[in-house]
C-alpha cells in the first residue's frame, strides 16, 4: 500500500502543475490557456522526466523516485495528449465555437 502513495503523490503533484500552468496563461490566452497549458504542462514533464532519468543513470535507480515521476506523468500526458489531437484534428479553431 505505501506504493500507491509515491503514485498519489505523484498525480497530486501532476494535476498542481497542471492547474498552475492554465492559471497562469488565463490574463494572457484567456480561452486558448487550457490547450496551451496542457501542452505546456506535457513539456515540462517531459523535461523533468529526462532529467531524471539522467540522474538516476548516474546515481542509480530509486523505485521511490521512478514511481513519483510516473505518478507525476498520468495528469500531463493525458491532458497533453489529448490537447495534441484535438489541435490536429480540430484544428486552431475556437475552442467553443469548433
């Protein structure tokens, strides 16, 4: 059961970000900060996500640290994703309106 915790953690911590990053371009895209803050949290995520992978390379592998950052992906890449292929599929239309 202390397992699912790290994951808990994780996707708490995931869905934070993701929650501050549409916030904080809501004054500036207004409609248009949901996508772009999915796309925006699916990049940050990959970044940490490559930095830690390289540090774990070097220093050695730590389950705690793998499954946070798993748990820490579920939110990002899900909103991400899906903001991807609305965009492709959608195009850059307006949200509301299609």
């Amino acid at each position: 059961m202390l397992y699912c915790w790290h994951l808990i953690a994780g996707a708490l911590a995931g869905l934070a970000m993701f929650v501050f990053c549409v916030l904080a371009l809501t004054g500036v895209l207004y409609l248009w900060a949901i996508p772009v803050g999915a796309i925006l949290t699916l990049a940050i995520w990959a970044g940490a996500a490559t930095i830690s992978a390289i540090r774990m390379h070097r220093r050695g592998r730590n389950a705690t640290t793998i499954r946070f950052v798993v748990g820490f992906g579920i939110i990002p890449c899900y909103t991400g994703i899906t903001a991807i292929i609305s965009i492709c599929l959608d195009g850059w239309g307006n949200p509301f309106i299609g």
